[in-house]
C-alpha cells in the first residue's frame, strides 16, 4: 500500500475515511479536525468466536485510515468477551485474544497493510485499573437500564435471561474511547457528564452470511472461517443462497462488493474481479466496479454457479497467505488452547437390570415359603363310600 498521505487534502482524506461506510455520526466534526490535523481512532473487537471473512470488511477500511494518516489502535476487547454472555469462558480469554492479535496481523499482511503504523492494545491493560473501574461506577450511576439495553442490543448477544454483564458491556466500550484518547470510533451520550469529550462514530455496513441473513461465528452454515481450506472454502460457496437474478440479501454478491473489490484495489492498485467461465458459456469477463457485476446478474447475464466459483477461487488466494502462517507449530498449538476441540460424550455404561429388593423387615423367601407350608392345613384324600 503506497503511502499517498503526504500529498493528500483532508477533503481528499474525509473521502478515503468515509468510503464504504454504513453511517457517520459527527461527519461535520470529523471534516473540522481533519483541517487541523489528522485524527486517532481505535477499532476494537472481542475475542469470542473463530473470526470469520467477513472480518476482511473492517480489515480494508483500517487500510483506508492508514491511507488517510489516521493514527489507528487495534483494541483486542478481551473483557468485553467475557462479558458477552460468557461467549469466551473466562479460562480461554487469554489464549483467544492472542489468536485474535496473531490473525489480525495476518489478515492485514496478506492484504499489504503495513503494521508498522498500528498500534494494538489489549483491554484489560486498562480496564482492570482503579481509575477505569471508578469511572465504571460514576458511568452505572448515570446510566438508565433501559439505555443500556439499547445500547447493547447491537453488541451484546440477546437472550431470554439476560445477565448483569450485558448491561456493563456498552458504557465499558464509550470509555474505552477516553483511555485510548481517540478522536472516533464507538462511544454515547453520557461520556460528556462525566466531564470527557463525545467522539466521532463510524459504522460498518454489516455483510449478509451465506444464506443470506447475518454472518455470524456462532452459525457455521453462515460464515466461512480463516483458516478453512480450500475445498472447505469451495464447498461453503457452492452451498450459498444465491438466486439467479436475485441482488437481495445476496451475500456471496455482498462479499465481492466490500470485500474482494476493495482488497484487489489495496493489493494491485486498481478494483478488479474477474468472473471465470468455459468459452461456451460467455469465457471470462473482468469487472472493474460493483455497480457493472450487480447488473449484470440482475440481468441474468452471470451465472449463480459461476459467480460462486470466482469468489471462491479469489478468496481462496487472498487467505493462502494466512494458512501459511498458521500452519507453525506455534499457532497450531495456540489455536488448540483458544479453541480446544470439544470432548466426546461418553455413552453411559449399560447397567444390569436388578430386580426389586426384598424389604429387609420380611423374611427370606425359603423361610417364608416353609413357613406358609408348615401353616397350611394337609389335604386328606377322601375314601370312597362303599
């Protein structure tokens, strides 16, 4: 990635900042200090679930920051993981936040980031200080429950019996903005009563899984893991809900749009994808921007089957430089400790069937068998009558 910062206006940079962005809350603000200098700004993300591609999404726009002379912090949230309905069980905290760190920096690498302008910080570096915790008290006290259930509703794993440490998780994200001393990122409204600074929001679009709903690491029919092979890859694709014609919901087409355009842009310069199919049904045909491929398959110029296939053969060369890395001793082994593979269930042992016991205030059955006997009156035979 050619650092282009130097000739850049901060017009020019609020563009690259706000590309592919769902929404920006505070543009105005943002547009100010860009004139002034560049901004700090923190992504942050809680060690729960194996990452899957769609982590590629925020992946390209920290590229965009880079690009722009934003100074970026990489937050691995590994409280925050806990805290979310005990998504990563406080024994494997430890081990999931350094795998997080280990393929952050593997993905960025394999997309020609430069991690020498990153900064990464784990949560409870600061959070578990007395200076956090009591501006975690102030903040409870502030904060109304029904606020803090909105708040959380995006970010906290909803259920029928919600515990108390849902509720703690999105006032600990505003403060992270403050610890961090970031211009943007995520954050809310009461960080101003506590007498700190309201930061720039910026969202991600959210990208559809492969049936077509959320890409979730909890729904393994939805994502497709880092460190899946390739056929794993293509079998997932081949798998997706992608209607001829349909662009609704359509994630394998969503995933070309945000993921595969952007990172060919990062990687050769220029937005490409390349669409591959026998001569007899077309031969292969190059786009250079989503909006042209869209159409094309609304129009039912490209076939679902073949659009799978290209995304798979591109998204398998953008993760061979992860598998790579993964493949040392090192990480096989911390892959293991994060993700222990879980234990076979023991079917229990047949047990013989007993029959009732005799109650112990009853004889045994001989004796109260020779008893009755000897109770019981003898039959006589009867003669017959002369």
């Amino acid at each position: 990635m050619a650092d282009t910062t130097v000739s850049l206006t901060p017009e020019a940079k609020f563009e690259l900042i706000s590309r592919n962005l769902d929404e920006i809350l505070g543009a105005e603000e943002l547009k100010k200090t860009l004139a002034e200098r560049d901004i700090s700004l923190y992504w942050g993300t809680a060690p729960t679930g194996k990452p899957h591609v769609g982590y590629f999404v925020p992946m390209s726009k920290l590229a965009d920051y880079l690009q722009a002379g934003c100074h970026v912090t990489v937050l691995i949230a590994d409280i925050h993981a806990f805290l979310d309905n005990l998504k990563a069980p406080i024994e494997l905290v430890k081990s999931r936040a350094k795998y997080y760190e280990h393929l952050v920096k593997a993905m960025l690498s394999s997309i020609g980031v430069p991690l020498d302008k990153l900064k990464f910080v784990v949560g409870s570096s600061y959070e578990l200080t007395p200076e956090f915790s009591m501006d975690n008290y102030r903040l409870a006290s502030i904060v109304t429950e029904h606020d803090a259930k909105k708040a959380g509703a995006e970010v906290v794993k909803q259920v029928d019996s919600p515990l108390l440490s849902g509720l703690l998780y999105p006032g600990m994200q505003a403060l992270d903005e403050e610890y961090l001393k970031v211009d943007a990122q995520f954050g809310g409204k009461y960080l101003p009563q506590l007498g700190y600074k309201k930061r720039i929001h910026m969202m991600n679009p959210m990208v559809p899984g492969l049936q077509g709903t959320k890409m979730s690491s909890s729904d393994p029919d939805s994502k497709i893991d880092l460190l899946d092979d390739a056929k794993a890859v293509q079998k997932k694709l081949k798998k997706a809900f992608c209607e001829e014609g349909n662009i609704e919901n359509n994630g394998v087409l969503s995933f070309v749009r945000y993921v595969l355009f952007p990172i060919s842009h990062l990687r050769d310069g220029k937005a490409e994808f390349v669409i591959s199919r026998p001569e007899q049904y077309g031969g292969n045909s190059t786009y250079h921007d989503f909006e042209t491929l869209q159409q094309d398959f609304a129009d039912k110029k490209i076939h679902p089957g073949d659009l799978k296939a290209s995304v798979a053969a591109a998204l398998n060369r953008v993760l061979d430089p992860i598998r790579e890395t993964f493949a040392s001793e090192e990480l096989q082994k911390l892959v293991l400790e994060a993700y222990p593979p879980p234990q076979a269930k023991s079917k229990p042992a047949k047990q013989k069937k007993k029959h009732n016991k005799r109650p112990d205030h009853l004889p045994p059955k001989e004796a109260a068998e020779t008893k009755e006997a000897a109770a019981k009156p003898a039959e006589t035979k009867e003669e017959p009558s002369a």
